[in-house]
C-alpha cells in the first residue's frame, strides 16, 4: 500500500478518538458539529488546525500533551517500517534504533 498524504493531525485525531473509544457522532455531539466534519477531518477532506484538534481532544478529556505523543509516536512507527530487514541481518536492530533516536530529535525541533 502506498503511503498516504494524510495530514499527521488528520491521523493523530482518529487515533485519539479510536483510542478513546468514542465514534464521529459522540465527538460531534460534544464539539456541537456535524458527524461529517469531523470524518472530513480524519480523512484530509478539511483542514484540522492545531487549536481545533486541541479542542476536539479536551472534549475527550486529554490534554494537548497528547498530540505531540501521538505525532512522536506516528514518527517512531514509520521509521521502524523504513527499516528493512533481511534474514541473518545483524545490523538491522541498531539500524532500527538509529531511525527511532532520528524520529525523536526531529519531533523535539520541529516544536
């Protein structure tokens, strides 16, 4: 599957709801917008701001700690799918390691 040009906080909101375990239609209630925004949020349709994912999420009682975790987190995940691995490939665990140290100092500049 190619990858996908999805917004990182496009993601990181339908992470965070999954997560929570609360469907479009529970967000919506509570944020006072249409289930549809906030599909056409998760899926890039719409542009998700910052301070709007703030809301959304504190609406679910997370703090916005929480977004820069997931973005990390989201980082960390790619970075370990870069990295290939052959059978027999001693060098693949600290190849892996190197592209997770990367993900982290990237995310800590690009705050």
């Amino acid at each position: 599957m190619p990858p996908s040009d999805l917004p990182d906080l496009c993601i990181v909101l339908g992470v965070l709801r999954q997560g929570q375990r609360w469907s479009q239609g529970d967000l919506a209630a509570a944020a006072g917008f249409s289930a549809t925004l906030i599909s056409d949020y998760e899926r890039g349709k719409r542009t998700l701001t910052r301070p709007r994912l703030e809301l959304l999420i504190g609406l679910m009682g997370l703090p916005p700690e929480r977004i820069d975790a997931t973005l990390e987190w989201l980082e960390e995940s790619r970075a370990s799918s870069r990295t290939l691995v052959a059978p027999g490939d001693s060098l693949a665990r600290t190849r892996r390691k190197a592209d997770q140290v990367t993900a982290r100092v990237t995310g800590l500049t690009r705050r």
